[in-house]
C-alpha cells in the first residue's frame, strides 16, 4: 500500500532495507565461494594457496623430522621396519593432505551447500517474506494530525534506526563467515602440513574441525532465518482501539524483538554448531 505520509516512509523504508539484507543472506548462503563477486576474489585465493603450498611442503618435512626426533627413542628403533612404514604412510598422508587439502576442502563445502539446498527444498524456502505495515497500521497513522504526529516521529526514528542497525549487523556476520571460508582456503597448506609429525597434528586436527564448524554455520544461519520468515509471515498483532502511538509502539516494539533474536542468533552460529557438533 502506498503512502506519501512521512512517518509511514520511514518505517517501510527500514523494513524495506531489513528485507534487502535478508535476499542477500539467501544469496551468499547459497554462493559457491568460486562465483561470489565475479570470482575475481576466489582467483586471488587460489594464487595465494598456490604460494602457500610451497612452504606447507616445506613445513612438512620439517615437522616430520621434528615429530620423528621426539617419538622416536634411539635411531635403533628407526630401522624396525614396522616403525618405518607406520613414519613412511604418515609423511604419505600428510604430503598428499596439504597437495589435494583444497579438493577435500571445497569437496566438504559443497556437501553443506547441498544440505542448504535440501533444507530450503523441504519447506519450500527460496527466499525470505517481505516484512511490510500492515494496511490498516498505515491509515491509522496518516489519520494522526500534526501535533499527535510528533511522538510518532520519535518512536519511528527510533525504530527504524534500530532495525537498520540490525540489518547491517546481521550482513556483517554473514560476509564474515565468506571471508573465513577464503582465510581457511589461502591458509590451509600451513596447519594441514603438522599432520606429517604425530606431536604437531593436533594443529591439524583443531584447522579442520574449525573449517567444518565454519562450514556448518550457513545451515543454523539458514535455519534461523526460516524460523524468522515465519514469524515475519505473521505481523505483530496491534489492539486498534489502543492511540496510534501506542500501537506504532507495540508494533515495533515485537518486530525490533525478532528481528534482535535472529541477529543474535546469526552472530551465534558458530557457538551453535560447535555446541552441536562438539567441535
């Protein structure tokens, strides 16, 4: 419903950038990191990756040779042959870890985006429900003469500078986890490389649980955004014979509630997963 009321502009124009961040959640969430901005970002990574390769090599077999002095007593015990194998399939794994780390890597990351994908299938999700006043929210208000008008200025500057503010953070947190995805990728040579010395691989052990974790945060993100569409498909229920005031309040008041317990709950996706998983 248009309006040319102002106070009726300014809320929707909140709303209007809330649902505009929402889309974009959607989309990144279901990006592959490869076509995010053109993929211009993704090449650099790559690059990167490529230079790091060649000191994760390096590192291995130092950590190697570090892991063999403490976990072995004697060189004695370095010619028995089954030590041998065990230290030769080590330095196997670990080299072929940081050579083929990035195929596991985005082999994994395409296994959570393929449980996005089925999560938003199964109930029909392909983008979020618009929040927008309700119709009879805005003739109550283009109703209000100018001196009633002046609280609800107030109330929908406050508002609005709320949800705007909570919008963004909500964005933030989700680039955030972008640009984890692509440290993790430029970094990964480096901490896949301890896997190669058995006192150092917990390093390894720590980078790929964390990966996993970062991973895992877009499917509780887009959990709780389909919880909140759901609620948003449902406005805040206003008493109409309550003044104008008290309802553009009440209404604003419950919507500033959900839209704070889904940013919340986006800036917590990590704590989620790893409470989840145990990670």
């Amino acid at each position: 419903m248009e309006s040319d009321n102002w106070i009726v502009h300014n809320l929707q124009g909140a709303l209007d950038t809330w649902n505009e961040k929402m889309g974009e959640i959607v989309g990144l969430l279901t990006a592959a990191p490869s076509e995010f901005k053109g993929g211009g970002i993704w090449d650099a990574i790559l690059s990167i990756h490529g230079a790091v390769q060649a000191v994760g090599i390096a590192l291995l077999v130092l950590f190697f040779l570090s892991g063999l002095v403490k976990t072995c007593g004697s060189f004695t015990e370095v010619k028995r042959p089954e030590v041998v194998l065990k230290l030769f399939v080590r330095f196997v794994l670990a080299h072929a870890a940081v050579v083929y780390g990035l195929e596991l890597m985005m082999a994994f990351l395409d296994v959570v985006q393929g449980l996005i994908a089925s999560m938003m299938d199964a109930v029909g999700f392909s983008s979020t429900s618009p929040s927008a006043l309700p119709p009879e929210m805005i003739e109550a208000i283009e109703g209000v003469d100018f001196l009633n008008s002046i609280p609800l200025w107030a109330v929908t500057l406050l508002g609005g500078l709320f949800i705007t503010v909570l919008s963004f953070v909500m964005i933030l947190s989700v680039y955030g986890r972008f640009f984890k995805i692509y440290m993790y990728t430029a970094l990964a040579p480096i901490p896949l490389s301890t896997f190669a010395g058995e006192p150092s691989q917990s390093v390894g052990k720590a980078f790929l649980k964390s990966y996993g974790a970062v991973c895992l945060e877009g499917a509780v993100i887009l959990l709780a955004c389909v919880i909140f569409s759901l609620f948003a498909s449902a406005p805040p229920v206003v008493d109409a014979e309550a003044p104008v005031v008290t309802q553009v309040w009440s209404y604003v008041g419950e919507l500033v509630f959900n839209m704070l317990v889904l940013t919340g709950m986006v800036r917590m996706a990590d704590r989620v997963v790893r409470e989840m998983m145990g990670l």
